[in-house]
C-alpha cells in the first residue's frame, strides 16, 4: 500500500503511541539485500517499522487529509467524478475513501514519518514487508511519493508507483502469474536470463528520474507515469484550478460512456490521449481531451452525440470538448 492519496513529506505527525516493532525490524536488512539484487538500486537507510491499530491508522489519515485534502475539496471532487458517473451520487467520496483504505490496508509506508506501519495480524509475510520497502527506496529515489493534484495524480501516478511495489512483491516471491497480469509493468523472463526485465517499470519511472534531476535538492519531484505532454501540445500547460483526468480517468469514461468507440481510449489502452483539461466553471464542468489525431476528437464526438442526443460534445482540431452541468 503507498500512502499516495494524502502523501506529503512536509507534515509532522504526533509521535507514535506504538512501540517499534523489533522483531520486524530485524527482518528487513536481508529483505532489502534481496530487493536490491532484483532491482538494481539500494535503500541507505532502513525505515523504522511499528504495528498500529487500524483505529489509529484511521486517526492518522484523518489529521493529515484535515490539512492535505479537506473535505470541501473533496466534495468537489466527488461531484466531479459524480458527473462523469465515475462515482456513485450519494455516496461521500472523503467518507467512503476513507473507509476503503482504513479497510483494504494490510501495511503501508508513511513518509513522513520513515516508518512502515503494520495493521495486519501475525505472521507478517515477507513479500508484505519487500512491498513498502520499494515505497521508502521510491521515496529516497524521489524526495518524496506522488502528492496527487489531479486526478491524474491519484490514477496514473499511483498506478505506477504502486505497479513497481507490487511488481517488486511478485518478483520477490516468485508470483509468475501476478507478474503476468500487471498491466503496468508487463516484466517479461529475458531469453537465457533468470531475472526478470525492468524495461517497462523503467520506462514508466524514467520521466520521474529526469524531472527529479532537474529539480533543485529538496524540492519535490513528482513521478509521473505517463510521459509528459509534448511541448508543442495544444491544450498546453494546465492552469490553476485545471483538473488533469490523465490516461486512465479518460480511458474509464470513454469505456463507460462510449463503449462501442472502436479504437482508441478504451481500457487500459488510451493511445488517443495526449493531455486533458478538466475545469469546473459555475455549476458546469468543461473537459477537453486532446486526442492523438483529429479523427479520434472527431470521431468520438459523432459517436457521443449519436448515442446521447442532446449531449453538448464538439470537437476542434484534435481536442475533443465536453460540457455538462456538474451535479
Ligand atoms: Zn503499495
């Protein structure tokens, strides 16, 4: 689990009402011994391990998402994602957030504090602890884990993020079949190689390597999984109060919205997409989705607007445009 949703290297928590957790503290020199094997790179220093409570792991999440993510914000979000029928009307997005992650959550890597926290019970696994020891090697590659703005953030960045902890977790104890089905990573067994390939984790995390080299030390550098928009793109940079969706949040609303949309956007595959902009004006939400091509912008408003009469779609060039009253 990477605290991604809230992840912030700034904040001071409390300290910890648990003791550290010695006897997991202890395994982990040889798991990080092993992780470097498999990936290449090593962590300098080990973090500290506790096992919480998952009442104070609630209690944590709720004292940092006050100040990282506080509720009118979130409420916004949730129409957003409402309007989009990414998420269900009448169901708190914060709340229910919240809930999901309290509940889903067996370990996870705090950043500000340097500390895996554990809210599962004995017998910790190994492959469990190798896990959020990629999230601390990712947060002293980086600086600091993904702090999602966008959508984007949450969506792309995460997956990435997560599909490098996860693959980590599946190469570490020999989980072929989970390998095979990340979509993220796709490591593949080289011909004559018993290791397995990075080319495509690599290739995800290769933007974050050179934004985080550009960046002053100490600043924050993001890792994001998709390559950045090209410079000469026509939507451009995203101004103040811009949502990005990012690949996969267009890919799900296509699929949702245009299911029978023959080529691009779909699923995991969303070749069309070069950039959005998402920007709630009023009580109405603007969404342009610069396409690869005018084809794709044009052809998925002739579809939407054959499927969905009245529905206010355009598109210019290769951005496809979207209005609809934001509910
Ligand atoms: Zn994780």
């Amino acid at each position: 689990m990477l605290f991604a949703l809230v992840a912030c290297g700034c904040v001071s928590s409390p300290p910890p009402i648990t003791p550290r957790a010695k006897d997991l503290e202890a395994r982990l020199p040889a798991l990080a011994e092993r992780l470097a094997e498999l990936r290449g790179e090593r962590l300098k220093v080990l973090p500290q391990v506790e096992r919480w409570t998952r009442g104070e792991f609630r209690r944590y999440l709720l004292t940092r998402w006050e100040r990282e993510w506080p509720a009118d914000q979130a409420a916004l979000e949730g129409r957003v994602l409402v309007t989009l029928g990414l998420w269900a009307a009448g169901l708190d997005y914060r709340a229910e957030t919240l809930a999901l992650t309290v509940a889903d959550t067996n370990a996870a890597y705090l950043e500000d504090r340097d500390t895996i926290v554990v809210l599962m019970a004995d017998p910790v696994p190994d492959r469990t602890l190798v896990h959020e020891l990629v999230h601390a090697l990712q947060q002293q590659r980086w600086g600091s884990l993904a702090t999602p703005q966008t959508f984007a953030g949450l969506y792309d960045q995460t997956a990435a993020v997560e599909g490098e902890a996860v693959a980590a977790e599946a190469l570490f104890a020999g989980d072929v079949a989970k390998l095979r089905a990340l979509p993220e990573t796709r490591p593949f067994p080289a011909k004559g190689q018993p290791a397995w390939h990075w080319l495509s984790v690599d290739a995800i995390l290769a933007g974050a390597s050179a934004a985080a080299s550009e960046e002053r030390p100490g600043e924050r550098s993001l890792p994001p999984s998709d390559p950045r928009p090209e410079a000469g793109c026509v939507l451009g940079p995203a101004r103040a109060g811009d949502q990005i969706m990012g690949k996969r949040g267009v890919a799900w609303w296509v699929a949702l919205w245009a299911p029978g949309f023959p080529t691009i956007l779909r699923g995991d595959s969303s070749e069309g997409w070069i950039n959005d902009r998402l920007r709630v004006s009023g009580d109405w939400l603007e969404w342009k989705i610069e396409c690869t091509g005018e084809q794709q912008a044009k052809g998925l408003a002739a579809y939407l607007a054959g499927k969905r009469p009245g529905l206010d779609v355009s598109s210019e060039g290769r951005v496809f445009k979207l209005r609809l009253p934001l509910k």
